[in-house]
C-alpha cells in the first residue's frame, strides 16, 4: 500500500517585483522623508564642532561625541536611557499609526527608493524595465545594466565610507583611503556595508521586509482595532469590477458594482507585491503608495477618494471617518506608552543636566597601611579621575569623615582635555596624642578598625566638586 507524503514548503520563490512609480500626497512625504534622512546621514559626518567631529563613535578611545557632548563608558545608563526613549517611540507610533517607521526612514525602505530612481532613471518607467528584463542578452542590455550597476555600486561605496566615517573621524579616513593606509576593520566595515547596501537594496529588495526583518512579525503585538492602518474599504469598493471611465456612477450601483474598478494599480506600485484588498498583511510596510494609486485612480473615475485610506479596523466597520476616529487616540495602551515614553525621556533630561563633568574612581591598594613611627597610620589608594570637559582642569584633593585624616601626596594636578589620569594618593590619619610626650598608641579616635572617609575632587576654576566615598584601616 503505498502512501503520498505532502511536502512542507517553507519558502515559496516568487517573481521579481517591479513597483510602478506612484504620484500623490504620500509619495512626496515619503521623498521628503528619504531626502531629509539621507542629508543628515551623509553630511553629519562632516560638520565639525570645537575643531573635531561633531558626531563620532570613537570605540577606540571610547568616546562618544555628539556635538558639545562627550559620553565616556561611565555614561552607559544615559545612552541606556536614549535608546529607550527612542524604542518606546517606535511602539507608541506603531500604536498609533502602524508601520510607519517601516514606510518612511527605514533603511531598507529608503535605500530602495534611492536605487529605484537609479535603475528608473537608465532603464525607464515600469513596462520599459520589464520588457527590458525580458529581452535577450545583447549589448544594448550589457550596456545599460553595466550603467546602472555602476551607480548602483558608487552609491553603496559613499555609503560605507560614510557609515565607517561615524566611526573613525571621516577627515582622516578618507586621506587614508587616497593613501591606501586603512586600518584592517576600517577596509573590512567599509566593502561589507558597501556589499550590504548594494545587496539589498539592489537585488534582495522586499526580500528583507518579508524575510529577515523581525519587526514584521511581532507588529501584530502593537497593533488593536484603533490602530490607523492601510485599509481597504470592502463594503464600498466590492464587489469588483472592469468599467469605463465615461459610465456613470448611478449606472454602476444598478449594475450591483463596487467603486473598485480592479485595475490592480495598488498592486502594482506595492513594493512588497501584495494586494491590499485581501486585507492587513505582515507584509504591508505603511508606505501608501496604494492610497496614492487609488485615489489617482479615483479621481479619473469622479468617484469619492478613499477606497484605500488610513483608517482603523473599528472605523472600517463602523462607516466612521477618519476624523470621527480620533477620539480613540486617547485609550489605555496609547496612554501607557506615553506615560512611559515621558518618564524615560524625563529621567534621560535629568541625568544629562546633572551629569558632572568629572568622574572620580577610587581602588585601594593592595597594602592595607602603613604605621609611621609617630603613631600615625598611612592608607594609599590609586584615584582615577577623568576629564570629560574638552579644556584642561586643574584639580586639587582632599579628604573629609574622620578627624585627623588629610591627604599627603599630592593635593593637586593637572587633567588635559578629553583626558583620564590614574594617581597614587595617600591619606594619613594623626590620632590625637594620649600622653604627655604627645603620641598615641591605641587610635582611640577610632571606634572600629575602619571609617569611611571622602575623597573630594574639586575644579575650582568651574566650581565643579565630585565626593567618593572610601574605607580607612586602622591596625588592631
């Protein structure tokens, strides 16, 4: 008896996608949006600020630079506390309004655009570049995808330069790159991120969105029935149908027709391919280009725009407007996100406005004391203090907690700008004397064998004193 085993398809190939150009209100926001994005990535390299990069990843001195800001390692719960403001503001926008970050500054999504007006630019408009795909190999073909390769890859090019230029200073990279001097990494990063732009931005394309992008599938947590999305209204564009442009509209309704005339132009400028009349799909970036399509689509037909609009799923089936929709804004889970979303931004201001501009470590040694031949007792420490301002300080020690105790060696020194410094210090504690010759043998002054004591750190030019806190040991 034989069986028929059903195989388990994981992945399903699909036909290239090749997006028609769409014209309207969200395809000039969205080109806004790629233009702004795309100025402020390949130019905030360049700006300078206090005769160095305003904007540097130094990860090898460890420095972060944002203009008249410089993070060091110690400043990990304010950059913790950045990147938390800037998730939260992904999910209460995500609640809101869906994918919008996926339809407007993602990479991937503006990257694409940027290769789509190249390859559009050489090769033509949608039909030309599909009947060009289809011909046959000649020079005519070599010749154009040869063109638009190579802008493809000078693109990809400026962009890992520039992507390694947040990095390591840009000025100096790119001497180096005429000099052919880079570093081993600063080669690796530049052709990996060239290859991965050009890759997938080139060919992968959608690819990305649907398979390896993992927001795409937990975006469903975000999402309720008030979340305004891309959303086609069946129970007026259904059912479908083939029409003329001159039947009128009263014509169609005794015809038992919807308002979709089924010219599948939403399709064809989707740039992940799907069929937004099948409904919400994981697919669906939020870019709009279906709604633009429609509505021009629409408007040649004198009917209502709107067949495809932002709205959300309760809207949809109430028959409400979009502006008799926005009371809705104001519920638990949106509410939720931006009480969250100002604690964290609140907190991060905070920390920012308070955050001195030296740091102070302070370790023992590994001797516990010394005891002098006068009664006195010497604890030595090794103080490490940085200086985060980009002018020199100039820096003087002392300590405080416990009567008798005072710093030796040295009071004072100097920090040079953006600079750490590690310096052997010691404390000495004097008891007061017991007896007439005027020493102490017993320490009474203590009470236990150790006290906490301060270590001040004080920049008296800028006012700026930063207190740790240390043990002193005592000898039995």
């Amino acid at each position: 008896m034989s069986t028929t085993e059903t195989p388990i398809i994981f992945y399903k190939p699909g036909q290239k996608i090749t997006p028609r150009a769409a014209k309207g209100r969200f395809n000039n926001l969205r080109v806004l949006f790629v233009i702004l994005t795309q100025c402020l990535f390949y130019l905030l390299p360049w700006a300078q600020w206090n005769d160095r990069q305003a904007f540097l990843l130094d990860l090898t001195h460890r420095k972060f630079y944002l203009f008249d800001w410089v993070f060091w390692p110690q400043d990990i719960l304010i950059v913790a506390l950045l990147l938390m403001v800037a998730a939260y503001s992904l999910f209460l926008f995500t609640t809101i309004a869906g994918r919008l970050f996926c339809g407007y500054v993602c990479p991937q999504t503006v990257y694409t655009e940027l290769f789509l007006w190249i390859e559009t630019w050489i090769e033509g408009n949608r039909t030309r570049r599909l009947a060009l795909d289809k011909a046959p190999f000649g020079l005519q073909k070599l010749r154009i995808k040869t063109i638009k390769h190579v802008l493809w890859i000078v693109l990809a090019a400026w962009t890992g330069f520039t992507f390694v230029g947040y990095f390591s200073p840009i000025l100096d990279l790119g001497a180096r790159i005429f000099t052919l001097n880079l570093g081993g990494w600063e080669t690796f990063w530049i052709l990996f991120y060239s290859f991965a732009t050009w890759g997938n931005a080139g060919f992968m394309r959608e690819k990305v969105c649907l398979h390896m992008c993992p927001y795409a599938r937990f975006q469903s947590v975000m999402f309720d029935q008030d979340t305004f999305i891309v959303s086609y209204d069946k129970t007026r564009g259904e059912p479908r149908g083939h029409r003329s442009s001159k039947q009128a509209h009263s014509t169609l309704k005794t015809d038992n027709k919807g308002d979709c005339v089924d010219c599948s132009m939403c399709v064809q400028v989707c740039p992940t391919g799907i069929d937004i009349r099948n409904g919400l799909q994981y697919e669906c970036i939020g870019c709009g280009a279906c709604i633009d399509a429609c509505d021009e689509v629409m408007e040649k037909m004198k009917y209502p725009k709107g067949l495809i609009r932002y709205t959300s799923e309760r809207a949809l089936a109430e028959g409400k407007t979009l502006a008799n929709s926005l009371h809705r804004l104001l519920r638990p889970r949106v509410i939720g996100y931006s009480i969250m979303w100002i604690i964290i931004a609140v907190a991060f201001v905070i920390f920012l406005s308070v955050r001195s501009p030296l740091k102070v470590d302070v370790l023992r040694d590994r001797s516990l004391y010394t005891e002098n031949a006068d009664g006195s007792i010497d604890n030595n420490y090794q103080i490490q203090v940085i200086n985060t301002k980009e002018q020199s300080v100039s820096i003087q020690l002392s300590a405080e907690g416990l009567q008798g105790i005072s710093v030796i060696a040295p009071t004072t020194f100097e920090i040079a700008a953006l600079q750490n410094k590690i310096i052997p210090v010691t404390l000495r504690y004097q008891a007061k004397p017991t007896d007439d010759q005027g020493k102490s043998d017993d320490h009474k002054g203590l009470e236990t064998r150790s006290a906490h004591v301060n270590l001040i750190v004080t920049d008296k030019a800028n006012n700026i004193s930063v207190t740790e806190k240390t043990r002193f040991l005592i000898p039995e």
